[in-house]
C-alpha cells in the first residue's frame, strides 16, 4: 500500500499525461498485489464518462480525509476496502471534475459518471516541451474549451477562438473559404517583424506565415487572390485541446519566438479499451451577412447626370431603370452549401493507444464559383514497448483546394454601375464598366470564366522516443518534419476585359516549404521530503526550413483551348524561381520548484541561434522567472477563505524576457543583383552590385513582459475568475532604417525603436444554476493600450505605396492609427475662399465641395501640414460571452462576442463615395449636393475634382457586438441508444454569425484586410464578405 | 548507465547538423562574389547600368523608378532648372515644379534621388575597384576593369563636385553598416585631383570604341572637361591636341546621325550613356526616358491615333532657345517638333515647341510609344572638346585659332546651299564667349550634361548663376501667356539673385542626409 500511497503522491509531481498513458500498467502491477490484502469492507463501482459513457481507466477513487486509494482498470471497474462507514468516496480523473459520493453502508457495485471539467481547475495544461497541472501554474496560460469547436465547424481552428480567451484578439482578413484570421495576443509589438503568435501542433513549432500558401502572384490578374492559409490545412475536428501561452514566464521556453505568445495545440490521443469509432457530420447553407446600399440604376444615372453636367441619360431612359436595374451582389453572392464529415476511430490496450481520423470538409463560397474542400487524414499511435521506453507517432495529412475570387472581383462588384446589365441583348457577358474612363471588367464574367486555384498539401508528423533512465529521469528524442506544398493555377481567357491587352494570361506557381525539426530533452522530477517538488527540464533543439518556389507565367495565346497547360505555346512566356532557407538552433532548461503546493517558482532560459540574425548576433538568451503563492493554503487565511466562500485563491507574478526574429532571411548579408547594360545595339550584358548592405549586428526584437495575475474561485469552484495585468516593451524593433546615401545605400534593417503594450484582461466562469438544469457562463473581457515609444530617431513613418490607405507609424500614438485631414462639412457660398489655391482641391473648388480644416492656421490647406491623427484601428476593449444550458437531453449555447472603440479605414467607402459617377456609389450618394438640394450630405456630383485625399470621411466606428455561435443540441435517450447499440448519438443545429449589431456601412466590421502587416492595421479594401450560416449536424459514437 | 550514454551519443550526433551560417542560393552574396574575370566585368557593368537604369530604386520601393541618373534625372533636377526647359502646363510633382521654377529647397525628393543615385556609382566603382585587384586572372584585362571602374568612378564625382561643391571623398567602398557611415566633407581641390587621377588613369584604357566601354578618348575628353571647367585653359588645348592625334574622332557631317540608333559610335561620339532598342515597353533594361518624356502637349497624332494625349507633366523646350535656331541651321528641324498632324483628318496642330531629338518614331516608324528607341544619351562627344578648345583659345587670347575652328564647326552644322553666317575675327572677346555659349546651347539642347553646368560657369567669375532671360511662353493656339511655371522661374530667379546671388551655384544638400550624418554642412545659401 505504501508503494501505492507515494506513487498516487507523485501523480502530482509527475508530468501527467505520461502518467495517465504510461503509468497505468504499473499501477494494475501493484493494484493486482494490493486487493488480494483485500478482507476488508469494499465498495465496488465502474467509472464512466458521463456523456459518452465509455469506461475511464486509471480513474482515482479514494476515501476523503485518508490515503487509502485505488484505480479504475481497462473496464472503468475498481473495488475498494473500507475500514468503516460512513465515508466519503473522492473519484477524480485528469480532465475530469471530481464527484463526492457519501456513503453510509455497503451496497450494490455503482456507478460513477465523470464529465469533462470543462475549466480544467486542476486538469493539466500544455506548456512548452511538457505539461503542467493548471493548479502549480505561474503564468499566464488560457485553455480553450474545444467541445465549443466542434458545433460551429470552423474552417479553422483560428477562427473560433474569437472571443473565446481573454487576451487574444482575433481579427478577420477575408471571408474567402479557406482564408483564416490572424491573431495577436496582448497587442502587437513588432511594426515590420511578425506579430502572429507562435503555433505548436503536437510539439512542433509553427510560425504561421501566410507566404507559405500562396506561392506567388500571376500576371494580369485583378488584384490579388488571397492564398490559402496553411492553418487551415488543420482539421479543427482533429483538436484536442488548445493552450494559449501568454505572459513570458510561459513563453520564454520558447526563447526568440515567444514574444507574441504561443499557441500549443494538441490532437486527439487514443485512450486504452474499447475501441471507438465516431462519426461527425454537418451539412450548413451560408448568405452573406451584410449588403453594401448602393444606388440603384434610377438613382446612379441621375447621379452620373450631375457629374457629367448634362443629361447623358435621358428621363426616359431614367424612368426605364425602375424595372431594369442590375444588383450586382446580388448577382455575385449566392447562398452556398457546406457540409463536413468525419469519422474518428480510437482505441488501445494498456501498451498501445491508437487515434485516427478522416476528415472532409466541402465549402462553397458566398461568392459565385469559390470554394475551399479539405482531405485530412490523421493517426496518432503511442506505445510502451517496455517499462520504461515509449514511443509515439502523429501524423496529420491534409491537402486543400480551393477556387478563389481576387479582391478586384470583390470591388468590381460594388463598382459596376446598376445600369449596366450582366449579359448583353445577344445573350453574351457585357465587357467592361464602359462609364469609368480607365474602364473596369465585369466581374461576373471573370468569376465565371477564369480559373484561379490554389491546392495545399500539408504533412505534418512527428515521432518520439522517451526513455526513463532511472525513475524520475526522461531522456526524449523528438524528430519531426511539417512538409507544405503549394500549387496555384489561373487562366484569364481572352474575350474578357482584362485580357484584351495580354491576349489571354495563364500562371503557373508552385510553392514547396519543408521545416525540419530535432528536439531533445531531459526531465527530471523528484519530490524531497514530500514537501518539496522539483520538475526539471534541459534539452536541445534544432529547427531547418526551406522554401523553393517557381513561377510560370504566360501571355498572348493563340486561342483558350490549352489554358495553363501549355505555357510556351504563347507568345511571352516569363519564368521566375527562388529559394530562401533558416535554421534555428537553440539551448533550453527549465526548473519548476514548489513547497507543498504552496510557493511556487518557476524559472526558464532559453539560448536561441538564429541563421537569419547579423554573425555578431546570431544568439540571444531569454530568461524568464516567476513566482505564485496559493494564499489559501496559508493557516492564517483559512478562515478569511472559508467566511467568504473562498475555494481556491492564488497569485502569481512574472517576469520574462522573449525574442522575435520574423523576418525575412538574407536581411543580414550583403547581397548582390542583377542590372543589364546593352551591349552593342543587340544584346545586353549583366552586371552585378550590392542591392543592400551588410548589418553584421542585425538582433532579435527583444520583448520584456511582467505580468501580475489573480485566479479566484467561490463556492467550491463554482464562480471562478481570473485577472491578469501585464506590461510589455519590445525594444531593438527591426525597422527599415536611411542611411546616410554616401554610403552608396538607401536603407538598412536595423534594430531601432520601441513598443509599448500594457492592458488587463478578465476571465469569469459561473455555475449558475446546477442540478436537472444546468446554466454556466463563460465571460472574457480584455483591454490593451498599445503606444510606439521611438522610431530611432524619427517622429514618425508615413506608411505610403500604391493604395494610399492612411496609416501612420508615429512616436506616442498607437500601431495602427489613421493620418489623414479633418473635414468640416461641405463649402457653402458663405464659406468658400476666394482664393481657391489655399484648398487642397485647388481649381475648380466650388459650393458643395468638401471642405477641410485648416489645422495649423496657415490659411493653406495642405496634406503636409493639415494632417493629423484621425482614427485608430486598435480596439478600446473586446469581449465574449457563452451561455451555456443544459436540460435533460438538451443542450443549449449562445456566444456573444464584441470589439468596442475601434475605428476603420474604410478604403472600398471610400472609392464608393468618389464624387465623379465613374463607379457606383453608396447609397447615401443620392442625397449630395446640387443647386436645389443644398442641404444634402454628400459632396457636389462632378468629374472634374479629384477628391482622393485621405479623410475623417472614410473612418467609422469598428464597434460591434455579434451573436457568433448559438447551438441547439438533442442526446438521444439511452433507451434507444441500446436498441441501436451506439454508445452516444446527439443531434444539433448550430448558427453562426446571426446577427451583428455595428455602425459600419461596409460588408463586415471585423475586418482587416492587411493580414500579417501590423502598420496597416484596420483597412478595408473590399475584401471577401465574412458569411452567416445555419448548420444542422450529428455526433454518432459506437 | 549504460543506455544513458546510448542516448547522449545520438544527441549529440544529431546535434550541429545544421548550420547557423546563412546560404542564400537564388542570391549572390558578396561574400562569395569577385572571384573571376567574369565576376569582375560584372562588377564594372553594374556601374555602367548605374547611369541609366535604376534598380535600387525599384528593390526598395522608393517609387523613383522613372528617372536614373544620366537618363531622365537630369531633366527633372538641374536640367529643368536651366533655361531649356520649362514644365509642362500640368506638371503635378511639386518637386519637379520647385527644381523647374526655382524655388526648391533641400527637402526636394527628386534632388534626394540624385544625389542617392550619384552616390550609389560612386560605391559601386569602389567596389570594383577594391575588389577586382584581389581576383587572379588576365592581368591585363582586370587592369581595364578597375580603368573603366576609375573612369566611372571619376565621372560621378565630376558631377557630384559641380553639383554639390564639398562633399565627402571616398575611395574605399562602403559594405557594411560598420564602415564610416558619417564621412565629413573634403576640399573641392582634393575632390578634383582624384578625378584627374583617375581619369589619368583611365587614359591608358584602349582607344578603340567598343560599345559602351570608356576609352582612352573618352577619358582624355573628360580631362579636358575637367579643365575647362577649372579655367585651366592650357590643359584645354593639351587634351584638345591629344585627342586629335588619336584620329579617331571628328564632327559629324549630318547631325541626325548623332542620334541614329543605327548609326552609334561613329565618328562624333566619345562617350555615351547606351540603350537597345528592344520593342518593349518600360521595364528596367532599356529604357531612353527622354524619349518618354518629350512628346508634344496636344497629342502625338500617328494614323489618327491619339499616343499621348496631354503633354502631363512633361518638360517643354523653353521657346527663348527655339528662336535662336535658324532655319538654315540643319539642327532645327530634328532638335523640334512644332506641329503634329492627325493622318486620318489631315489637320495640322500647332504645338509650342518640343524636343523632337529623342523621338523614336523619329527612328522606327511603327512604334506607338515613345519607349525603348534605342537612342543613345551623349555624355560627351566630340563637338564638345571643339567648342571647348575655341572657348580655351579665346580664353587664351588666340582668337584667330578660335574664330577658325569654331567657323568649321558651323559649316558642319549648315544646311549647303545656305551655310550659317561666319564669325568673323574682329569680334571682341567677351561677344565672342557668348557666341560660343549660345552654340554650346544650340548643339546640345536638352543634352542635360551640358546647359546647366554652362549656365554656372558661363561668367567666368563663379560669383553668380547667369540667365540671360527667361521669357513668357506664348500658348501657340490661344495666344496667351501658358507658361505658369516659367513665369514663376524668372519671377525666383530674380528673387534669388537679389538675396544670394550665390544660391544655386551649387545645390542643397539635401535634408534627409544631412540628419542622417551630422559631419556634413548645408552649402551657403541652402542653409
């Protein structure tokens, strides 16, 4: 009993995952020894898992107040003595809430339902390189409740942590299928490095970047077509949990790539005994969520009238419009179908667990002719081939197509004017917007005729060994391999628009990335005097990446027939090729001590070097402490506890210092190009000069974090919150910094500037109601203030380039603020100069122009010195709540989540409020200024202004608060469950994106158009509309 | 124990098998360039692409694409700011307008570029300088790449010094942010003997013109530009004689041949900034953005096709330099456009004068842009060492010479039957120097190596900058005054002259550099 008694002891000490795979056949080695002793009164029970009711092996069950215990074997099946009644029976499993169960005599075998421990108080948590019980945790680590993944199928996992944690916020770039949203945890620190937090997928280190995806972009294409994001080659239905990391003392593990937090996911595990076998399927319609009011063909033509100064349509022709006005979104959106299915079979013995899947998820876009279908197939497979060596393999595959709309098509459709039809009188696609002088195609024609797909194929495996070299002591070799392929096709066919010039325009691009992974590690946990656990952890890692790319691209064919097939029948082919390549070596240790559970410390250092940094840099060390006391363990606030219902109460504080190197490679060197020169009156001769100079000193973006946080729990766990606040400063920021152009150079990365974030973040779950009916509520609140300390000697930079969206980088105000003039309204004879060259419209200003302010009184309105701060994309606060019920069978959620304070830059309102009727405009439009409506809204319709500067006009309100989940789900009694012999069948219909409340005029406001890039923070372009859509499904176990 | 020690031997095999050290493989590094011969003609090539297409430029998104430094740069800095041109009559770049109506200052962007773009030749034939030395070879051949380099070298300090006066001396190459990056000013007199040397030097390239390649002519040309410039009149006359020992060079009989991209590095030609013409669009190989630049402002009206239908913001020629052309002279037809006619309707558009001497369809008649002609830029040719040497001995008082030569010149350049009048010796000195400016101006109009450094020197004394007048424009059409900007330039022209009569003898530094390295200062005027 003994040996039991310490090994239960240990349980604690032990990273507890190992424990509950690997442990378990000892722990029937000494059980099998320990009920032969049994003479005694016994108990004899089954453990089962409340909804699934699959039997839970190595559940702990013991007597409350003593050390007696014992475990649940592969059936769910324990027996334990009894020295006398009453007792009080504690039956607790990791991952599972625990149950107390009194009893007053002997009784017939029982049975035991454990349900998820959905807050996972004491559950364990994914750390790096290991695991951690949440109750010994010091920093800052979010667990996200996967079950609230499933109902609402997102493409991505991404997607559905909106709201979710506190302290990450989640933003969308596109609503393309396939695209996926970018997340920033605690604010962003970095202007030109990355911002994404780091992704770890069963141990291996990801740092998302979009350009993997998409391997380039064709010619004569209208716009861009996002590319696929590699994280959507993960099949959400293949998560087990997700961890987010986010203070430093969490993520200082992982050295120069934790500065922007790390997000650990885990994929399901096969448990041992009975073999499952599931199935989960959906099938859901999606509608775009939010039109855009646009004039219609009566309203547009007379608009364009008044631009034009003349009666370029008639009032008869006008009056035709009533009943022959073309909606092009309505023309271009449709409602598209999805469906997702997959099947799940998992099971094991005590030496080998086993998880696999196959996956489908087919999504139509809400754009005509797009959309995204993913194959995944996964295995996991442990196993102990003795008593102490275990090995393990996962295995995810995936491979994604999908048919993409680019972002031209997304505005052509806003722009083409409703008096223009979708097909001609002879049936055929109308060519062009014949109103705009620099003429723009039909985007239902390109949609429908031209091919533009991009195919990804992911593999992602990894396998370990782990051997325990004496009790305690893990050695663990790790190798692991992530292989991305990328393939885009396109072809544009000549009768369209945008070919006339190229005569017909095909592209060809692939992409492959593959990312090497070696990590090595030695654990080592002990426990002194019972008092005092050590978990110890040194290793070494090693990390490679290349990227090869090629691109083909073709123009001027004879005819359509061999589209991209055959690039060289055409007239100018171009081919280009690339390769970039880093490694990553690094050092790591950690050590986690505490004192009965109640001091805790916990110290990291990692040495990371890094092939992309300067050779005198090329290593950075991140250390990291921090420190947490359980208050309620103390004696003298026992009662203080107890008086105010206080179940769990602890502090923590950290500090930690992490890293980012996301640049591109090569950035350090000296490197050369190529520049011709003729040669003769023929040929030409190539030359070769540096193209940059050499930064031997290039370094990491250093990240200092303290955090301070609270974890409070009422009413034996039933209220329980949690409260961080934390600082951060990012130093030696990598900007593209001039130099002195003697130097034969225009500019260099270096390592100047610095960023501020600071913010709090909130987390509350409640039980409000428990019993027959069950109510719990999930809420996050988080707040962070972001502010640009120094540029290096620069106030500020002018984010500039072809599109002029108003973003500016300037010392004291936050990443992602909009610059641009303040307008007043609109000229009215009172007020117009009569000096039109101090407008900024200069000649031709008139009544009803819009009228600037002349911010520094020089009588002048410039965009040099009138300009200022107009806007800020970075949000006051956001939000989420879940409301969680359940009735007998039902089960009921509804998510709520939000963004307040936040502003727009609304580039695609901008163009649709463009003064000279080129385009279609906002529906507002109708109401502008002319000599009889001189009380209108809008600005005088005329050509001859070009009114493109940037303005307070194109800012709106980014507050919203949407309803994003609500999910109605139906258990199947038991009863008939038997009759078909499933073990669980439930029934759901789940909504998404139902209802969203916001000011804004455009598709979406969560929106950020710019991806990745943090100085461009808060655009909209026009991008692919975010969908709502109602999805019905089943979950079947056998 | 045992398998303890099995486990630390696979780690630590499997540590270090990679590597720290980056390979960039789609991309040389300089770390493993300059090796070969080949390496090292690439190296002296790169500096020559320098002077008329800018890739740096494209590479960091400057947005500055358009004009490289002996290709259209000129013409939107110091060229516009003489009296050849005037904007056009909705020129949008404000820079552009300040360099043009002279009232720019050193935040001006177009003369940041500039002097980025002199700079980075500069380095570059450092560079090879530096580096092709190191590499084993044909010693003879590397010798005439680090010439040619010296040449380059020599050539982009020569306008930097005419340009900026002071600047900083650097014979090194700068690769590496912990080179000098603050380098103070050296003395014009230093600046000029490196430029002597290194044209010196540069002497003894082979006299053979082959393309693009500097020659020993050339490089004696240069010498004695240098030396005109420094009133060094003596030195004038020594390289004039030099230059015509080599036999190689004399004043084209018809002057359009100059141009002729069919016809390069004949007789008249010494040194030319080179393009080929490739019947593409744009791009950065070969491009003559001068041809781009200088099409007529009511459209260029080819087979009833309108090609360009506003002259933008495009340079105009100033009409004071078209009424000095006279008709018996063969250079005014081809140097101007005065009309274009639409083919389809037969009607003839009067249009102010425009540089016609770019013009490619001058040349290939079926192209329908004014792109990749194929026309050389002259940086030098041999009409220029003449009228160099009459300015030298009319400096030098031997006017007989001078008012010889100079009169074969204009026989050259006259239409037979009726040759331009002759200058006849009794003519004093000073009417005569201006006599020849004016032909230097005539014979090399919208060539914007040569008006603008004239107009510094043309007094002699170096105290001021000389216009002799900037006149109105006259729309042809309407008859009313067009030149918006040109009345602004005369209207700053005389303004600065009252105030500082110093001020655009030289440029500003601009202001972006003088913040990035506090050892320079701001020449007088500018401040």
């Amino acid at each position: 009993m003994t040996k039991l008694v310490l090994f239960l002891g240990s349980q604690k000490r032990f990273p507890q995952f190992l424990f509950r795979k690997f442990g378990i056949t000892f722990l029937f080695g000494i059980l099998s020894i320990s009920s032969v002793l049994a003479q005694q009164l016994e108990i004899k029970g089954n453990v089962l898992e409340e909804e699934s009711k699959i039997a839970i092996i190595g559940a702990t069950i013991r007597i409350k107040g003593q050390k007696t215990g014992t475990v649940s074997n592969a059936q769910g099946n324990f027996q334990l003595k009894i020295k006398s009644f009453p007792a009080t029976l504690i039956v607790s499993s990791v991952g599972f809430r625990s149950q107390e169960l009194e009893f007053y005599e002997a009784t017939e075998p029982i049975t035991v339902y454990l349900t998820d421990d959905q807050n996972r108080l004491s559950s364990l948590v994914v750390v790096g390189y290991g695991t951690q019980k949440r109750s010994d945790l010091t920093g800052s680590v979010a667990s996200v409740q996967v079950s609230q993944l499933k109902d609402a199928a997102p493409t991505s996992f991404v997607d559905a942590l909106q709201g979710l944690v506190s302290g990450v916020q989640v933003t969308s770039t596109s609503g393309a299928p396939g695209a996926t949203s970018i997340v920033r945890i605690r604010g962003g620190n970095s202007i030109t490095g990355g911002n994404d937090p780091l992704y770890v997928i069963d141990g291996f280190p990801i740092y998302n970047d979009n350009k993997a995806g998409d391997a380039g972009s064709a010619t004569a294409t209208v716009g861009t077509a996002s590319g696929l994001n590699p994280l959507s080659s993960i099949n959400p239905g293949d998560i087990e949990s997700i961890d987010i990391l986010k203070d430093a003392s969490a993520t200082a593990i992982y050295g120069s790539r934790g500065a922007n937090g790390v997000v650990i996911i885990t994929t399901k595990k096969g448990k041992a005994g009975k073999s499952i076998v599931s199935y989960d399927g959906s099938f859901g319609t999606q509608t775009l969520s939010h039109k855009i009011d646009l004039l219609n063909a009566q309203q547009w033509a007379t608009y364009y009238n008044d631009a034009q100064g003349k009666a370029v349509f008639t009032q008869d022709q006008i009056n035709s419009y009533a009943t022959n006005s073309t909606d092009w979104q309505n023309a271009a959106f449709r409602t598209a179908a999805t469906q997702n299915h997959q099947i799940t079979f998992s099971g094991g013995n005590e030496k080998t667990q086993f998880s696999s899947s196959l996956g489908y998820l087919g999504q139509d876009g809400i754009v005509i002719n797009t959309d995204f279908k993913r194959y995944t197939g996964r295995i996991s497979v442990n196993s102990k081939l003795s008593t102490n060596f275990n090995v393990g393999l996962n295995l995810n595959e995936s491979y994604s197509t999908s048919n993409a709309a680019t972002t031209g098509n997304i505005t052509a459709i806003l722009y083409m004017p409703p008096v223009i039809p979708v097909y001609d009188a002879n049936g055929v696609y109308t060519l062009y917007n014949n109103y705009n002088t620099s003429g723009s195609g039909n985007p239902i024609a390109y949609l429908n005729t031209v091919t533009n797909q991009s195919n990804l194929q992911r593999t992602l495996g990894s396998a370990f060994g782990e051997y325990e070299i004496i009790k305690g002591l893990k050695a663990k070799v790790l190798i692991g391999a992530d292989l991305l392929t990328n393939r885009q096709y396109s072809y544009i066919p000549k009768p369209l628009y945008e070919s006339i010039s190229s005569g017909g325009s095909a592209s060809l691009r692939d992409k492959f990335t593959t990312n090497w992974l070696n990590e090595n590690t030695l654990s080592y946990s002990t426990t002194i005097n019972k008092l005092h656990n050590i978990d110890l952890l040194g290793g070494f890692t090693q990390q490679k990446s290349e990227t090869t790319g090629n691109v083909s691209n073709s123009t001027g064919f004879a005819n359509d027939a061999t589209e991209y097939y055959d690039l060289a029948s055409a007239s100018t082919p171009t081919v280009a090729s690339s390769y970039s390549g880093w490694t990553l070596e690094s050092f790591l240790g950690r050590l986690n001590y505490n004192y009965d559970h109640k001091y805790f410390l916990s110290a990291s250092f990692r040495a990371d070097g890094s092939s992309r940094l300067g050779a005198n840099n090329k290593w950075g060390y991140f250390p990291s402490a921090s420190f947490g006391w359980q208050l309620d363990k103390e004696a003298f606030f026992k009662n203080i506890a107890n008086s105010i219902k206080l179940s769990n109460s602890k502090l923590r504080l950290s500090y930690g210092r992490t890293g980012n190197s996301e640049i591109d490679p090569y950035q350090s060197l000296s490197l050369l190009s190529s520049n011709l020169y003729p040669n003769g009156s023929t040929s030409t001769n190539t030359g070769f000069s540096p193209i940059s100079i050499k930064n031997e000193n290039l370094k990491w973006e250093t990240t200092d974090q303290y955090d301070a946080g609270i974890d409070l729990a009422f009413f034996n766990q039933r209220i329980k919150f949690t409260a961080d606040f934390y600082y951060k400063r990012t130093h030696d920021l990598l900007i593209s910094k001039y130099v002195p152009y003697s130097s034969g150079f225009p500019v260099s990365l270096q390592n100047i500037g610095e960023v501020e974030n600071k913010g709090f973040e909130l987390a509350l779950n409640t039980e409000n109601i428990k019993g027959k009916f069950n109510w719990t509520t999930n809420a996050t609140f988080s707040v962070n203030r972001n502010k640009v300390l120094s540029l290096g000697g620069v106030d500020q930079i002018i984010i500039g380039g072809s599109t002029q969206v108003g973003n500016i980088i300037m010392v004291g105000k936050p990443l992602g603020a909009f610059y641009g003039l303040k307008t007043d309204g609109l000229y009215t004879a009172a007020n117009l100069p009569t000096d039109l060259s101090t407008t900024i419209l200069a000649s031709g200003t008139a009544v009803g122009d819009i009228k600037y302010k002349d911010l520094n009184g020089d009588g002048k309105i410039t965009t040099a010195a009138d300009q200022t701060i107009i806007g800020n994309a970075q949000p006051k606060f956001i939000f989420g709540l879940t409301n969680t019920f359940n009735y007998q069978n039902f089960d009921l959620s509804v998510f709520v989540q939000g963004s307040y304070g936040n502003q727009i830059y609304s580039y695609i309102l901008r163009q649709l409020q463009t003064p000279n009727g080129f385009n279609n405009s906002i529906v507002g439009f109708a109401d502008h200024y002319t000599a009889t409506n001189t009380t209108a809204q809008y600005e005088r319709a005329n050509t001859a202004i070009n009114n493109s500067t940037n303005s307070d006009l194109y800012v709106y309100d980014g507050s919203y608060v949407r309803l994003k989940t609500v999910t109605l789900g139906y258990t199947l009694p038991k009863n008939i469950l038997t009759k078909i012999k499933a073990s669980n069948i439930r029934l759901y219909v789940s909504g998404q994106n139902l209802l969203t409340v916001s000011k804004y005029l455009g598709f979406d406001p969560d929106v950020n158009s710019y991806s990745q890039d943090a100085s461009r923070q808060g655009v909209d372009l026009g991008s692919y509309p975010t969908a709502k859509s109602i999805t019905g499904g089943v979950n079947i176990t056998f | 124990m045992k398998k303890l020690i099995y486990i630390l031997i696979l780690t630590t095999t499997i540590v270090s098998c990679v590597s720290l050290e980056e390979d960039p493989r789609s991309k040389i590094s300089s770390e493993n360039f300059y090796k070969t011969e080949s390496d090292a003609s690439a190296a002296v090539t790169a500096v020559y692409s320098k002077l008329t297409h800018n890739y740096t430029s494209v590479a960091y998104g400057l947005n500055n694409s358009g004009f490289p430094f002996l290709n259209r740069t000129p013409e939107i800095t110091y060229g516009s700011a003489s009296d050849d041109y005037v904007t056009g009559p909705s020129a949008p770049d404000p820079d552009f307008r300040a360099n043009c109506g002279l009232y720019t200052n050193s935040s001006n962007a177009k003369v940041l570029e500039l002097w980025r773009q002199n700079w980075e030749i500069i380095n570059d034939a450092n560079i090879a300088i530096y580096h092709i030395p190191k590499i084993t070879g044909d010693t003879a051949t590397l010798n005439n790449y680090v010439r040619e380099a010296k040449f380059l070298r020599a050539l982009g300090y020569f306008y930097a010094v005419r340009l900026w006066g002071k600047i900083p001396l650097l014979t090194t190459p700068t690769e590496s942010l912990s080179d000098n990056l603050t380098p103070a000013q050296a003395d014009t007199s230093a600046i000029y003997a490196q430029i002597i040397k290194d044209f010196t030097d540069a002497t003894a390239l082979p006299n053979k013109r082959n393309t693009y390649h500097a020659t020993s002519g050339a490089a004696h040309a240069f010498l004695l530009k240098v030396a005109l410039t420094r009133r060094d009149w003596n030195e004038v006359v020594k390289q004039y004689n030099i230059i015509n020992g080599l036999g190689l060079y004399a004043v084209s009989a018809n002057y359009k041949d100059i141009f002729d991209p069919s016809k390069k590095d004949k007789e008249e030609h010494i040194f030319d900034a080179y393009f080929l013409a490739d019947n593409t669009t744009g791009g950065l190989g070969n491009t003559n953005l001068m041809a781009k630049d200088n099409p007529p402002p009511y459209g260029y009206v080819k087979n009833g096709v309108k090609v360009n239908v506003k002259g933008g913001e495009n340079p105009t020629a100033n009409v004071t330099i078209r009424q000095y052309f006279k008709p018996n002279d063969q250079r005014t037809s081809f140097t101007f456009i005065d009309s274009v006619k639409a083919t389809s309707t037969a009607t003839t558009y009067i249009v102010s004068a425009h540089y016609n001497k770019w013009n490619p369809i001058t040349w290939t008649p079926s192209l329908t842009s004014f792109q990749n002609s194929g026309v050389n830029i002259p940086v030098i040719r041999y009409a220029e060492v003449v009228l160099s040497y009459v300015e030298a001995q009319n400096e030098l008082n031997n006017k007989a010479e001078a008012v010889t030569v100079f009169n074969n010149f204009r026989a050259k350049r006259s239409v037979t039957g009726k040759p331009l009048p002759k200058i006849i010796s009794s003519v004093d000195k000073d009417n005569f120097r201006d006599s020849i400016f004016l032909e230097r101006r005539i014979d090399f109009a919208s060539e914007n190596s040569v008006r603008w450094f004239d107009l510094v020197r043309q007094n002699g004394s170096g105290t001021s900058l000389i216009y002799k007048a900037i006149p109105q424009l006259i729309d042809p059409v309407l008859g009313n005054p067009t030149d918006y900007w040109c009345q602004t330039k005369a209207a700053n022209f005389a303004l600065s002259l009252a105030k500082n009569p110093k001020k655009f003898l030289l440029w500003p530094i601009p202001l972006t550099e003088l913040q990035a390295n506090p050892n320079l200062v701001q020449n007088p005027g500018w401040e």
